[in-house]
C-alpha cells in the first residue's frame, strides 16, 4: 500500500507542474486523440511472502519447532508483450484506457532449513513463478509540451501465478522418505498503479517508460501430511510484482 500511496503522490505533483509547460499543446492539435497499439518489454521484480502452518494439533505439538513456518522468494526477470488502447486529448490534458498482456517466465525458489531432531533435519522450500501477467487502466495525463505526456494510470490486474511449497528431510522428495508437498496454480487478479513518460516522435509513433506497482492477492493451499493421520498444512502466499518497462506505439489518430 505504501508504493501505492506514494505513487499516488508524485503523480498528483507531476500533473500540476505540467500544467505550466502545456500553453503550446493547450492550441496544438490533437495529435493524442485515437487508438493505439504497441509493444512493450521490461524488467520484473517480484515477492512472494509465504507462510506455511499446520492444520491439526498433533502436527504444531511434533513439528513446531522443527519447520520454517516463513519464506520470501524473489521472483524476477524479463518480459515481453503487447498493449492495446485509446487516448482522447482535451487541450493539454489526455485521458484514456489500455489494456496489456506480458508473458515470460520469471521465478525464484528459497529454502530454509530448521534445527535437526529426532527425525532429522526438515528443510521447507517455496518455489514461486509467473508466467504471464496482464492489466486494464484507466489512464490520466498531462502534456508538459506538444510532444512529452505525463501520465498515470491505475487498474485490474491479473496473472497466472504458481506456488509449490515443500517439506522434506531429504534433498527433494525421494520415495519412501519423509516429503510433505502442494502446489497452487491460479489465474490471481489484483491491482495495479503506476506512471511514466511518453515522447511522440513522429506524426503516429511514440515512446515511453513506465514504471508499475502491481499485487495479484493471496494465493491458499492445503496438503496432507503423510506422517500424521489427518494431518495437514496449508500455504498462504501474497504476490507482488514492481515492472520496469519500456515501449513504442503506432497511433491511429491525427
């Protein structure tokens, strides 16, 4: 909530300073006005909080102290996609609504290892991934000149998002050895805001950068625990994903 907030923020400041560079674009022509469409690759950096808690009293009374009950993968990586929208300029201020869809694979695993017991030693391991992400804004701009646009934007998000957890005694989960494992692959929705620049620098061309904040909710799954009759966990995992992207767009309009 706190990029949110401040993004929020700075975008508010950016739209008001770019009122008193937008004289020339207030009496230009709409050159903004139309549909668009374009390409878009970047970088993603994304969290996955996870936390993993026995279901059933004789599970927390043996394993407790043996397992770690918190994980947070770094997912990151690069990915690439297509964007599709429309802009309608009124003087210097630009409004419209995109829609985006990314795909890559970007992916992490983080293991964590508990005091050695009786048993052994448990190792928990949460292995988060994307494979796809995509999004539908609104848009709110301010044209600092006839050519440069700032602007906001915020929205629906979703994604495919896939999350295995594991506990094991061993390395992996070789047969006939202790292993405790879920996975969950959902298509999350969730939220996104962000902002950036766009340049037009032809008559229907234009460039730009953005940078996105998006949250894709909380992902829950539960797995039986072979070594204790009824015994189960279930993993909770919120995902998080920062974008850092780049693009270029053919417009249709003026």
């Amino acid at each position: 909530m706190r990029s949110f907030r401040v993004l929020a923020a700075a975008f508010a400041a950016m739209a008001a300073c770019g009122f008193s560079g937008a004289a020339s674009a207030a009496d230009g022509p709409s050159r903004w006005t139309g549909f668009y469409v374009g390409a878009l690759a970047g970088y993603n950096f994304a969290k996955a909080p996870t936390t993993v808690t026995p279901n059933e009293p004789a599970s927390h009374n043996v394993f407790d102290p043996y397992y770690v009950s918190s994980l947070e993968p770094h997912p990151h990586g690069v990915m690439g996609g297509i964007e599709a929208g429309y802009n309608a300029q009124f003087g210097p201020i630009v409004v419209g609504a995109a829609t985006d869809l990314s795909f890559g694979s970007i992916h992490q695993s983080e293991a964590g290892q508990a005091p050695a017991y009786v048993g052994g030693q448990l190792t928990t391991t949460v292995d988060s991934k994307i494979d796809w992400f995509g999004s539908l804004r609104a848009k709110f701009g301010v044209l600092a000149s006839d050519n440069l646009l700032l602007y906001a934007t915020g929205g629906l998000a979703y994604g495919h998002v896939e999350t295995t957890t594991t506990g094991s005694n061993t390395a992996g989960c070789a047969p006939k050895l202790y292993c405790v494992t879920g996975t969950s692959s959902e298509t999350a929705l969730g939220g996104i805001i962000g902002g950036g620049l766009e340049y037009a620098f032809a008559p229907h061309w234009s460039a730009k950068v953005e940078y996105l904040a998006m949250r894709l909710g909380s992902q829950s799954m539960t797995f039986s625990d072979p070594a204790i009759v009824g015994g189960a966990y279930t993993a909770d995992t919120d995902f998080k994903m920062q974008v850092v992207r780049a693009g270029v767009a053919y417009r249709f309009g003026n």
